[in-house]
C-alpha cells in the first residue's frame, strides 16, 4: 500500500551568483527529495534526487535572465508526496 508523505513547502528560492538556491522544510519520514525545475508552460523535468538529510539544493545550470519554477517531491520506502504544482520561481542571474 502506498503512504503518501507530506509535501515539501520550498522556503527560499533566490538567485545568486553560484545560480539559484533553494531551501525547503525537511518531511517526516522522507528517504529522499526529487527536484523539479521548469520554464513557462514547459512540463516539469527532475534535475536532482538529494538523500533525506539535504534541504538546500543549488541550481547552477540555469541560462542568465530566464525565469524558472522549482517543486520538490519528498520519496520514502513506501511511496511519494504530492508537490506544489505551480512551484516558486526565481530569475537566473
């Protein structure tokens, strides 16, 4: 049966000079956090998975003067959370 974890709620997503940081709020009983990343209408695109004990994630591979949207999944043994389907965005330096 799968068990369905919180969802992640990104606090900060803001750019810096290394490229765009994120930080969310560590789930109860998460294995691991999956990274999404996308631009405009596009679809949704993994661009990390960070084991559990990670709640920051630097994105350096963003294109200068593009904004882009981030949404974290939180995983476990039995299954996955929902993520923010809008997500938090923030321009690339």
């Amino acid at each position: 049966m799968l068990h369905y974890l919180a969802v992640p709620q990104l606090s900060a997503a803001y750019s810096t000079d290394a490229g765009i940081v994120l930080n969310w709020v560590p789930v109860n009983g998460a294995t691991s956090y999956l990274l999404y990343r996308k631009t405009g209408s596009s679809n949704w695109v993994r661009i990390a998975t960070l084991d559990s004990s990670q709640t920051s994630y630097t994105d350096s591979t963003g294109v200068s003067g593009t904004t882009y949207y981030y949404t974290v999944r939180a995983k476990s043994a039995n299954g996955l959370s929902w993520y923010d389907q809008t997500g938090v965005s923030a321009v690339c330096q």
